[in-house]
C-alpha cells in the first residue's frame, strides 16, 4: 500500500529541492501535482481539499519563502498537515479503573473482526495482560469455531455458549466468567452482515447496552476503498464508535481509505493489521505511516538537526554579513562549527537530495580531516586575524602554520579559498545568494 503515492510525492519533492528559492507559482505546481497524486490514491476529494488548502496557507507564509532551505519546510508542513489528518498523537485503549476493559468489535462480514479480536489479545498478553475472547457471534457456527481455534492456538481462554443463546446474554455471562477469572480485557467478537442493516444494528445496539464497553471498535477493510469510508460513518452514527482498526494494510490497495477515514469520520485509527498470521498487528502512529508515505525519513531528520544547531536567528545575522560583505573568518568558523555538531557531513549530504554528487566527488573521511585542519587553522589565529584576514602576511601565516600544525601551504590554500569565497560573495549579494554555508556546499565551493 501507498507506493504509487509515496513515489509521486518523492518525485513533487525532488524537483522542488532543485529549485532553491521558491515562488508562489513553484508552490502552487507543486500543491497540485500532490493534489492529484492523493486524489489517484482515491483519498476522499473534501479531505484532498482541506488537506491541500491548509499546506498552501502554510507554505505561502514568509516564514518558508524566506527560510534557508524552502523546499525543505514544505515537506516538513506536507508532514505535519499528513500526521493531523491521520490523527494527531497516538491513539491508545482507554485506561480502566477497574478492571476488566470491555472491548466490542464491530464491522461488516468479511472485514476481519474475528482475527483481530485474536491479534489484540495476542497484543494484550505480550504485554503481560490477561484477555479473554467473547464468541458472541452466534450467527454462523463455525463462526464460534474460528475464535475457539484462534484461542487455542494463542493459549487466550475464549468463552463460548450454545449458538442458540441470543448474543446480548453470550455478552452478559461472559462479563460474570471475566471476573471470574480475573480477566484484564474482555474482547467481544460479534456477527457481520454484508452490509449495514437494521437488523445487524439494533443487535449491536442490544450487545452494547448490556456490555457497557469501554471501548467500541470497528474493524474495516482497508482495501475496499471509500466504501469503507462510508461504512465508518455509518456505524458511528448508530452505535457511536472510539476506535477504528484498519485491516489488510498489507494488501496493494492504493490507500485512500487509511488516509480519509480519520478526517471524514472523526473517530481515531488505533491498529493497523498488516497480514493474515495472529503478529501481523501494530499499533497505529500517525507520524510513522506519514514519513513512510513521504518516503523521507531522513530528510525530515536532517531538518530536525538542522533547525536544532543553526539557529534562525543566528543565521539571519549571518546572511545579513554576506550581504554587506562582512563576512569573516570567525563567521566561518561558526558555520563550521554548525556543521560539525550535525554529524559526519557524507551522512548529511546523503540526507539531502541535491547534495549527495558533491558528497560523491570527496573520498571518505576526507572533509572531516579538511574541517578539521580549516578549524585549527583558522583558531590559531588572533581575532583581529580572523576579523580581518588582510592584515594576515607573509611571517603571520607562518605563525598560524606552527600554531595549528599545518604547512603554510594549508594555511595560504585557506586564505585564497576565503578570498574567492568573499568574491562570491560580493557577486552574491548583488543576485543569487548561497543561504548559508551547506548552500555553498551545495553550489560546489
Ligand atoms: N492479508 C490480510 N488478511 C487479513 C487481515 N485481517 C484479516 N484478514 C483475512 O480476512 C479474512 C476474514 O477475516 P475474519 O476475521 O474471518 O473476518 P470477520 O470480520 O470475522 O468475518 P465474519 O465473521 O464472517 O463477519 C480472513 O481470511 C483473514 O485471514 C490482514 O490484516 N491482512
Ligand atoms: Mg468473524
């Protein structure tokens, strides 16, 4: 699931990384392309909208256009806007305050009820809890079979009755034989109909009246789409749902129905069931299924680390230094500093998509040692030195040589390579300007 989608947003990413400073029309192409590209995951149109409008607010602020790195922001805004669509935090079961917590699971014939009433108590017991299954479906046979077996199998005690016992008393002895064993959760499979009728509902609405549960579950099918959509709604509006649980995650469905769900229906995604084998069962993380979506995993790392060493405002006084050409060595060195704190810079470089051929032209290990010997160089200088490197002659760079333990070639190399970067600079200033110094990484100095 969410290949297809996942490989477009990439694609929207990758060019708008290569763009460097950003337009309102470069913002508005790159809204579109993932607008279309969630409207083909059969993401629900009214979800596509608001989820679109609310990035465009967003990314149109000054605080992306103006950022050091806007293509970046954006992604991080299109991953934040993803994460509250799919639900803000990470929904748990309801704690108890005394035990047992009743667990209804409801949802259409077919949609996985049974086996997941199976993997959440498998959950619960791997967690040193102690379920204990509920056949209260009593429609089919062999319905009852399945959750005996599935117990069975997991060593969870099931409780099963006569299939002729209407299901609301399966679900009121069964509460009796909870306490009885001293059960922690009490998990109540129930029967499925094709589709939603009023027969099916009034029995849930007899269950649910007599179990008081704590928690109300539907299992849906997350291959069937915005039908599933649909089957949220309804459910919630006659027997008022707190949870959702999404199975067949693990299927090739394109995903429309795991991204509109939560927004449409309002109720919280709690597990998701990735495979037919009784482990193939997590719990949901918003934040989780939205990098994965993204595919950006690191990128959103980088920027993380990013934000956290070079401060804005820091930043903002340097830009302002490279503009009035003010720009010294012991800016330099900062920037240097910043980098060094953010990790090996190969890593960094492969975070960044745009970034990784300069990073492929340096052998291993390499810019490490070169910012190491910059650093030392540039720290046995005095301040006036570093303020300003003019005054830095023929006996001074011999000087620097021995303080730092470098040749005076390294130290005569670094001095040219600042002058040319000031030059840069100076031209800079005038037209197209290298944010900061992974900017001019990125534009080969
Ligand atoms: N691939 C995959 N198959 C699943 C998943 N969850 C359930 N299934 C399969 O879906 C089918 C139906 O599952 P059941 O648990 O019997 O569904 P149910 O809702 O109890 O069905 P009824 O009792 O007839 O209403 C079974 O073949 C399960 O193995 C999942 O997360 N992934
Ligand atoms: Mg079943």
């Amino acid at each position: 699931m969410f290949e297809v989608l996942s490989e477009k947003l990439s694609n929207v990413f990758r060019v708008l990384s290569s763009r460097g400073k950003l337009t309102e029309k470069d913002i508005d192409e790159a809204l579109r392309q993932v607008r279309l590209a969630l409207l083909e995951a059969d993401v629900n149109f009214k979800v596509v909208k608001d989820f679109t409008t609310r990035v465009k607010e967003r990314s149109i602020g000054k605080e992306v256009m103006e950022s050091l790195t806007p293509a970046q922001q954006i992604i991080k805004i299109v991953n934040e806007e993803l994460i509250a669509t799919l639900g803000d935090g990470q929904s748990s079961l309801a704690a108890v305050s005394q035990p047992p917590s009743v667990i209804m699971m409801v949802g259409l014939q077919g949609s996985g009820k049974t086996t997941t009433a199976a993997k959440l108590a498998l959950h619960l017991k791997h967690t040193g809890q102690r379920p204990l299954l509920v056949a209260a479906d009593n429609r089919r046979p062999a319905a009852i079979e399945q959750l005996v077996t599935l117990g069975r199998q997991l060593e969870v005690p099931v409780y099963q009755e006569d299939p002729k016992t209407a299901s609301k008393d399966i679900a009121a002895h069964s509460l009796s034989e909870a306490k009885k064993q001293a059960s922690s959760h009490v998990i109540v499979d129930t029967a499925g109909r094709l589709h939603i009728d009023e027969e099916m509902m009034k029995e849930l609405e007899q269950v649910k009246g007599v179990l008081k549960p704590h928690e109300v579950l539907l299992v849906v099918d997350a291959m069937t789409g915005q039908d599933a959509v649909r089957v949220a709604e309804d459910f919630n509006a006659r027997v008022k749902l707190t949870g959702l649980i999404l199975t067949k995650m693990d299927g090739d469905a394109r995903g429309g129905a795991a991204l509109s769900i939560r927004w449409v229906s309002g109720v919280p995604i709690k597990f998701i069931g990735i495979g037919e084998k009784v482990d193939a069962f997590e719990a949901f993380h918003p934040d989780r299924l939205a990098s994965r979506i993204l595919g950006m995993g690191d990128v959103l790392t980088f920027i993380e680390k990013a934000e956290k060493t070079l401060d804005e405002k820091k930043a903002q006084e340097l830009q302002k230094k490279i503009k009035t050409a003010s720009f010294n060595l012991e800016d330099f060195l900062e920037q240097l500093k910043a980098i060094k704190t953010m990790g090996p810079i190969a890593q960094l470089a492969d975070m960044l998509p745009g970034m990784s051929k300069i990073a492929s032209r340096l052998p291993d290990g390499v810019q490490e040692e070169q910012l190491k010997k910059v650093e030392s160089i540039i720290l046995s200088m005095t301040p006036q030195e570093r303020q300003n490197p003019n005054i830095i002659g023929g006996s001074r760079r011999r000087r620097i040589a021995n303080g730092s333990g470098t040749r005076t070639s390294d130290v005569n190399q670094l001095l040219s390579q600042f002058q040319q970067m000031q030059k840069f600079m100076k031209m800079g200033s005038r037209g197209k300007l290298p944010r900061n110094i992974m900017g001019m990484f990125k534009q080969g100095i």
